[in-house]
C-alpha cells in the first residue's frame, strides 16, 4: 500500500531558527513530491518535486528530493511566527490520479 | 483568474437536511477533486473528475452524492449526513490527472447536527 510518512509530527521552535522537516514515501509509480503549508484553511503549494538532488528554493523555503533513499527535506531558515502552520507532504504517482498525504508535521515558532 | 472558489464557506446542517456544496474554477483545469478533512488530518481523497467524467469514487457513501455540470462546476450533494460527517471539504483542481499543480480552494466547514 503507497504510504507517505512525515517526521516530526510537530515542532515548537523559536523565532530565528533553522527547522527541516523529514517525508519519507512508498509509492508505486512514483512520480513526484509536493510540499503544502497549510494554516486555518485550504493548503497552500509550496514545492513541487519530481527530479532527484535538485533544490528548489523561495525566499526562506528550500526543500529538495532523494529518489534513492526516497525521501524528502523542507527547509525553512530565519523562522518567523508566520511560520507557524501544518507542513503537508503529499506523493504523486505515474496516473495521476491522485495525491497520497502524510500526516504532516505541525510547526509552532515562539517569539 | 487564478483561484478555486468554495461555497459556502460554512454550512450547519441536520441529520435530515439536503445541502450542496458548490466549487468552481476558470483556469481552464480539466480535473477537479472533492477531499474530505478531518481536525489534525491529512486531506483524504473523495471524488476525482476528469473532463466532467466521474474517474475516481474512493468507496464514498452514497449520502454524498458528486455532480460536475461543466468544465468550471463542481458539485457535492449531501443527504441524510452523520454527525461523523462534519469536516473541512476541499475542493482541488489541476490542469490534467497527471498534472500536479493542484489548487486546493478554502474549503466549506461543515457541521452535521
């Protein structure tokens, strides 16, 4: 069965900080790997990745992907309390048809 | 034209009410999606519509009921809902099945009573 797995499952941090958060998948057929920050309501994309060991970056946000180990990091540098949401990662396959989510990881920043 | 719109954007309903939901886009998307999300959930996949035709029904209840009228429509008919039923529904569109740049809209907040 295609699971996606997101570590931690939340994070308190203060302002400042650097945090990464961790998606580890198993999908059949994979094809890509989004990343959604999601607040009160509907999620928010932030990264779509389909190539291995390319960074792709905005502003603060930086997340890469590694097809060998399967996974992915999402970096966020200089933390600030608007920050403060729940990271989804989600897996695409080949058909499409679909996004498999992790639980996502809950990120509090403190001032 | 770059947003999906969900309405409404809050809805109480009882156990014997009929509502709708409605969602609707104008980015050209062919593919439109009904998610259901529960408090500290991920989404979870309901409904999946390419070019106005049913692909996906992810063994949903028949108390939900989806309709896709045109190319910019989504609906989702609710009948005799649980309390159980109460929950964040998304609704997402992106150009093509295999195209992932989702749009997720705002969501309804549904109560069940």
């Amino acid at each position: 069965e295609d699971k996606v797995v997101q570590s931690p499952l939340s994070l308190v941090v203060h302002e400042g900080d650097t945090v990464t958060l961790n998606c580890s998948y198993e999908v059949t057929n994979f094809r890509s790997l989004l990343w959604y920050k999601q607040e009160k309501k509907a999620p928010t994309f932030l990264f779509m990745l389909t190539s291995s060991g390319i960074e792709k970056k905005s502003g603060r946000l930086s997340s890469i992907l590694d097809k060998k180990e399967l996974f992915s990091i999402l970096n966020i540098t200089a933390t600030q309390t608007g920050d403060s949401a729940i990271y989804l990662c989600a897996a695409a396959n080949q058909a499409g048809t679909a996004l498999i989510f992790g639980k996502g990881t809950t990120l509090s920043v403190s001032s | 034209d770059t947003e999906v719109t969900q309405t409404p954007k809050h809805l109480v309903m009882g156990m014997t009410n009929k509502k709708s939901l409605k969602c609707e886009q104008h980015m050209g998307h062919r593919a439109m999606y009904w998610y259901k999300q529960k408090a500290k959930k991920p989404p979870e996949l309901m409904f999946v519509y390419s070019y106005e035709k049913l692909s996906i029904n992810e063994s949903v209840p028949s108390r939900f009921s989806p309709e896709c009228p045109n190319s910019s429509l989504l609906n989702l008919h609710l009948h005799a809902l649980q309390p159980e039923d109460s929950a964040l529904y998304l609704c997402a569109s992106s150009q093509g099945l295999k195209n992932y740049g989702y749009t997720f809209g705002s969501g309804t907040r549904l109560t069940v009573v």
